[in-house]
C-alpha cells in the first residue's frame, strides 16, 4: 500500500525524545524525514547503553529516518538548512525561542524562506506564561502534572513512572498536530507554527483523574497497584514468586473470579455481592484472593483465569514483553538493518491498515551520525567539490 505520509518531507531538528520519536512516527507513515544533527550528535546518542557509539536510547527514538550532521550555527550551515528548508512541508524542534532566534531557525524565519512550511515546536511547559522559557524534561513535567501525586504505595513518598510516558504521549501529539496542520494547510494552503507541551501532554493523558479533579474535587490516594473506584484490584503473588494483576471490573467479572479460585461462596457473601460492599471491605477480600493465589504456580493459574475469563495478566519485564506470544503475533517488533549494528529489532507503530494487509506499517532502522549527509546534498544539486567544502570547513558531518 501507498504510505499516508508519502511524498511529505520532514526536518527533524529536535533532539533527545519526545520532539524526535514524532517525526520517527511520521517517517513510520511514509514521510521523508530527515534527522538534522549537531556536529557532536543528538544528546541522546550519548545517554544510556548502547553498542559502540550507537545509543539504544537514540535509535529507539529515530527510527525511520536519514540522517545528516550540519553545524547550524555556521553561515554555511545555515545556508545548507535553507536549501533543505524549501521543500520541506514540517520542522520539528523543541529549542526554546531565545535560542530559535539566535540560530535563525525560528518560525518567522522559516516562513521568510518557505511560507507554506508547517513548525511544530515542542517545548516543556508553554512558550508564554509564568513558566515560559524554563528547562523541563520528563519527570518535571511527572511533577507539576499531578502523576507524581497519585503514583506509589499507599503513605508513600511520590514516585514517577519507570517509563518516560510524558515524552511518549507528547510525541503522539507532535504526529497529532502535523497531521491536522497537513489537513489544514490542504484547505486553506497556509503553513503554521503549532505548539505543543509535556506538561498539557501529561494532563491529557490523564482524563479522568482530572475530570474528577474539576468536576467533584476528587484526586484520588496513591494505592499501587490497586484502585479505589474497583475490588477486587491488585497485585497477587503466585506460588512460584511471580505477580499477576487482577481485577473485578464488575459483579461479572468477580463472579468469574470467584469461579477460577474455587471460591464461589464469595458471591453471597453479605459483605462482597455489590461493589460498594467489595470496596468497603477490600482488604479482607484481597486477603482472600492473595491467599488463594499463593497456592498456585503463575502459568497454571493464568490458564485457569483465561478458560473463566477473568481480567488478568502476569506481570512481565520488559524483555518478557517483547517476548510475548501476543506481541509477536501482532508485530509490533520488526528487523531493520543498521548501518553500524547490522539487523537489529525495532519497534513498529501499531496501527494496522487494511490494505496493509492488517501488518504494521515498515519502519527502517535509525541512521548513523552523518550517514546520509552527502547523499541528501547531492539530492539537493550540490557537487561533490561543494559537498568536500563543506566538510572540510567542519560545517558538515559524515560517517565512514
């Protein structure tokens, strides 16, 4: 099938995660985007293990993607970034203005040169406001979001997620906003600058703590692993030391717990048939079902849980999950072939097109520092005495 994004050029001059794994998910749906990078790297490349000098963390979150090194803050840098500028149909960055104006790359600037270009800015709290202009990654914006607050054991101290997840959901509001700015410039013709945050990205993904929030004032405690709208729901450990995560969504739900553990007694109990009762007496429940787990082994249990359709599912490390039969067989996984590592595994963006034939779409694997630097001049007409030039003068970077 013909890919959404095709014949759409990106320039990808952000750095680190969430502005970079947008546009890597808009490479995913067909765009040519075109990493741009400091001399040095993206930030990334050098954060976290990795093989050699390539970071794992730098090609998870550019996949899909050529790749050149340009010194921007050269004259001729500049001049090379133009050049790609005026074709381009998206720039992605999340410099703050202070420094967009200083190198020349802010959105007026990029209008002065193509003035259909749509700029997405990713910044970590808004570009105007009190705390506009300020430095923020992840966990910051974890902080301020409320996530922090709700997130850990009961009585405990606040904890942020294990996973960077305010990056990932910003990032799908970077391919949120380029696909309606796209829409958007179809029918009026214009470009635009879009702006988009970590923190509001945070607050969104969180749609019904803050409606709770400003509806009846509620933030909920931090319980772990279980809940306060729902009982039984938690965490259980099973005989041979492994967790599944159990809940009873509804009286239906419970009824099949009860069913799976042979505990059927439970369901006419006075203190467990509603779930008002389940929650006001959660802690004997799950008292109950914990000790019930406990006597047997993960796998046996979860096979009994899936014959009585009980909302369960272990909990697996990272490495278990990318193992899973269920992640396999949905492909979310694909082998891509690494100019440095050679075939190497890389995720896929799971959405599955029928004329795909239901498979996720391709993705290619990230690009070396500088591999594609002299291949995109060449497109762009510049010789091979100019392309010399240029790295002579240390403007641009290429990897042997």
């Amino acid at each position: 099938m013909d890919l959404p994004l095709k014949n759409t050029r990106v320039l990808d001059i952000a750095q680190v995660l969430a502005g970079p794994y947008g546009a890597a998910m808009l490479g995913d749906l067909g765009a040519d985007v075109i990493k741009i990078e400091p001399l040095r790297g993206d930030e990334s490349r050098h954060l976290g293990p990795g093989k050699g000098s390539d970071s794992a963390l730098f090609i998870g979150a550019n996949r899909s993607k050529r790749g050149i090194a340009l010194d921007l803050t050269s004259p001729a840098g500049l001049a090379v970034f133009h050049d790609l500028l005026k074709d381009a149909d998206i720039v992605i960055d999340n410099l703050r203005p202070s420094a967009k104006r200083k190198l020349g790359v802010d959105y007026p600037a990029l209008r002065a040169v193509n003035p259909q270009v749509i700029a997405i800015n990713v910044s970590a709290f808004g570009n105007d406001g009190p705390y506009a202009g300020r430095p923020g990654i992840d966990p910051l914006a974890q902080a301020l979001g409320g996530i922090m607050d709700v997130t850990g054991e009961p009585n405990g101290r606040p904890i942020k997620t294990g996973s960077p997840v305010v990056d990932g959901t910003t990032a799908h509001l970077v391919v949120i906003a380029a696909l309606s700015a796209l829409r958007l410039r179809d029918s009026t013709g214009r470009g635009q600058l879009v702006e988009v945050n970590l923190l509001e990205g945070l607050l969104n993904l969180q749609p019904s703590i803050v409606s709770q929030a400003l509806i009846v004032d509620y933030v909920p405690p931090k319980l772990g692993c279980g809940s306060d709208l729902i009982s039984p729901y938690g965490l259980f450990e099973c005989a041979d030391g492994k967790y599944l995560q159990v809940v009873g969504l509804n009286d239906k739900f419970f009824a099949n717990i009860c069913v799976a553990l042979n505990c059927e007694a439970l369901t006419t109990d006075s203190r467990f048939i509603t779930m008002a009762g389940r929650l006001e007496n959660n802690e004997a429940l799950e008292a109950i079902i914990a000790q019930k787990v406990s006597e047997k082994d993960s796998d046996e249990l979860m096979r009994r849980f899936v014959e009585c359709d009980v909302m369960a599912a272990p909990v697996n490390s990272m490495r278990d999950s990318l193992r899973d039969p269920q992640v396999l067989h949905n492909g979310l996984v694909a082998q891509a072939r690494h100019r440095n590592l050679g075939t190497i595994g890389t995720g896929t963006l799971p959405i599955k097109f029928a004329a795909g034939k239901h498979g996720n779409l391709p993705a290619g694997a990230a690009p070396a520092l500088g591999e594609h630097s002299e291949s995109v001049l060449r497109e762009l007409g510049y010789s091979e005495r100019a392309i010399a030039d240029l790295i002579e003068q240390g403007v641009l970077g290429v990897a042997y």
